[in-house]
C-alpha cells in the first residue's frame, strides 16, 4: 500500500489516460460488431472507481462533507427504487443498463471529489492530466480530418446516416462536445486573464474542431460564450449591451427566414422541422420525450414519488440535465445537482464562474454533463486546480 500511495499520482495519470484509450477501443468493436462484447470503456472507470474507494477506506481521517452527501444520496437512491412500479424488481437488468447503472455514474463524481480530498494530490498530477487532455484532443484532430475528408464511418459522429459530423476517436459525439468545451473555456480563461496569445491560437483550435463534431450543444455553448465575452469582456461592452436587445428584437421579426436559410443547408434537419416543428428541431426530439416521461407521471406516481422520485431512467430520460434528475431521484436529485454546481462554483472569480455557468446553462438544455463520468471528472479538474489566478497557461 505503501507503494500505491508513493506513486498515487502516476497512477491516476494512468488510469484517466485509460478512459481516453479505452473508449476508442470501445467505439471501434461496437461500430464494427455490435453484437460483441464492446463496454471496455466500463471496465476501466469500474476498476478505477474500485481503486477509489479501497484508498479513500485505507486513508479515512474524518467523515468529509462529501462523504455525508453520498450517504444521503444512497438512501434516497433506495428509497425510489422501492417506489417503482415494476414488479418484480430486475435487479440484473438495472446493474448492467438500468437505475443502478445510471445512480452509479451520478455517483461516480462524488466519489472522485471525496476521493481527491483524502489524498490530496499534487498540484502538478492535475497539470500533466490536463497537457496530456489536450495532446489528446491534438490527436483526435487528425481522425476528424480522416473522417472527414475520407468518409470513414468509425470516425463520423452518426455513421450510416446523412447527418453531418466526425467524432473522431470518441465513442459518442456528445461526450466528445463536452470534451472540447473544457478545452474552450481553460484556453478562453487564460486568453481573458493572461492575455496569452498561445491561449488565443488554441482557443480558435478548439473552436474549429468542436464545430466538425456537428453537435447543436456546441453551436449553443458558443452562442452563450459571444455573448458573454460581448457583454463583459471587450472594449465595447457598454455599446453592446444596448445593441443586443435591439438585434433580438430584429431578429424575432426575420426568425422564419432565418431558420429557413439554416434548414436548407441540412436536409435532415429540415425533415425533422417540417415532421415535427422548430422545438424538436431544436432539442432533437427531447420535448416529445419530456411529454411521454409527463404523461407516465401522470398516471403512475404516487405522493412520495414526486418527494422520492422513481422512474424507469432508461427509458424516461429527457436529457435535460436538471429534470432528469429530479425524475430519476425526486427532491434528492435536484439537492444533489446544487450541490455538485455548488462544488465547482466554490472559490470562483467572475470570469470563471461565468465560464462555468454557461457550460452548466448547454448541459440543462442538452444534458450529459454529470452523467459523462469522465467529462465530469475532467470539467471539475479544469476549474478547481488548472484554471487558476496566475496560473501557467498549459502548453502541449
């Protein structure tokens, strides 16, 4: 144990490095047989998260705030589970795909938060997670070219499908989106703070790259982030801040030609607008799944479910981040998603804070924030310990 504890920081380095590696390896087997065996990317974020929990055992000194809420969030987790309505209770089926599963990667962030605090890692371990982070994202540039220019669907964010966009080495483009909004706000923060030009370049990088992802999260995140940068952060805020209003207003009259035009550049899109309207189009059906997750509460949940929650969550999700949550786990849900916002606010300076309530305002939209264990991981890597006052812009 000694000489786990000697080379702790190595071995996190290792072990994060891994999910990047094994969820290549995992998008690869189930893009090219799906019917096989393909959740290696599991295996790794089980195994690490078994490491987790022996060290924070091993090195307990005193029950952590963290600690009591996963505590807490455990039993109110129990207590829905006794108030589903499925008979009997598939214990086998929620483990692999099902509540279990789900709880377990909400989970996932807390035992890394209390897990981070017991150990107290080295400044420099979350350095060398964040410059290999990016080499990474480096990396993954030349497979978007590939997949792009060559057509590859192993590469192509929805393969075998018309819709436009390359992932990369990422199993899903959703997670890949996150990725490389982490990316833009770390060099964003260094650029504004610092006026590092290096932090610049990189930032119109990542920019570029996250829009071959053909993701309408990043399209989202980066609307919200010119408009903060217009508003607080340029030399010209005071006369933006009358011009915007003035250009929404403009806007709201030329709206159908607008979205006419955008349309016409994607045919599946416009498919989509003209089947099922603009709010589809825009949240990709998420309303349609928000009014079949209302209508089974409707008709299904008792007094202690609204307090509880209670719900099948693989097959009611809405993937709004903060109604999922609350379906999934009732009050305790919505506590836990303050909670977990609260953790990467805490000590923030306006700039970062900013930065951090934008990514959080995309993730309520489109969701898959918390839920991506290692997007989560990595975003509350970012603020708490790279994204520091006076801090070294990290190069690769």
């Amino acid at each position: 144990m000694n000489f786990i504890k000697k080379n702790i920081d190595s071995i996190i380095i290792v072990f994060l490095m891994g999910f990047f590696i094994s969820d290549f390896i995992t998008s690869i087997a189930f893009k090219l047989t799906p019917n096989s065996f393909y959740r290696y990317s599991g295996m790794v974020k089980l195994i690490f998260e078994a490491f987790m929990i022996v060290m924070i055992v091993v090195y307990f000194k005193k029950p952590l705030k963290t600690l009591w809420f996963i505590i807490f969030f455990a039993l109110s987790f129990i207590i829905s589970q006794f108030l589903l309505k499925e008979t009997p209770y598939d214990f086998k089926m929620h483990i692999s795909i099902g509540n279990i599963y789900f709880f377990n990667r909400y989970l996932y962030l807390l035992i890394f938060i209390l897990f981070v605090k017991t150990l107290l890692l080295k400044e420099h371990t979350y350095k060398k997670i964040y410059r290999y982070f990016e080499i990474f994202l480096y990396l993954n540039t030349i497979a978007l070219l590939v997949g792009y220019f060559f057509h590859v669907e192993t590469f192509r964010s929805y393969e075998y499908t018309t819709r436009f966009g390359v992932s990369g080495f990422f199993s899903k483009p959703g997670e890949a989106s996150y990725m490389y909004i982490i990316a833009i706000i770390v060099n964003y923060y260094f650029w504004i703070s610092e006026k590092n030009k290096t932090s610049f370049y990189k930032l119109l990088f990542f920019i570029t790259c996250s829009l071959c992802l053909g993701q309408k999260k990043i399209i989202l995140f980066l609307l919200l982030l010119g408009i903060m940068h217009l508003i607080h952060y340029n030399r010209f805020k005071k006369i933006i801040r009358i011009a915007l209003p003035v250009l929404f207003v403009i806007f709201l009259f030329v709206k159908d030609s607008f979205i006419q035009l955008v349309l016409s550049k994607s045919p599946f899109w416009k498919n989509i607008y003209e089947e099922s309207g603009l709010v589809s189009t825009l949240f990709s059906y998420r309303d349609q799944l928000l009014v079949k997750a209302m209508d089974y509460i409707d008709e299904n949940w008792s007094f202690l479910n609204y307090i509880f929650g209670g719900i099948d969550f693989n097959t009611f999700k809405v993937e709004f981040e903060f109604i999922d949550l609350y379906i999934f786990m009732g009050f305790a849900g919505i506590i836990y998603y303050l909670y977990i916002v609260s953790s990467y606010l805490n000590g923030s300076n306006s700039l970062k804070r900013n930065l951090i309530i934008i990514v959080f305002i995309t993730s309520l939209l489109s969701g898959g924030l918390i839920l991506n264990v290692l997007a989560a991981i990595l975003l509350y890597i970012a603020v708490k310990y790279i994204m520091l006052p006076n801090n070294t812009p990290q190069t690769a």
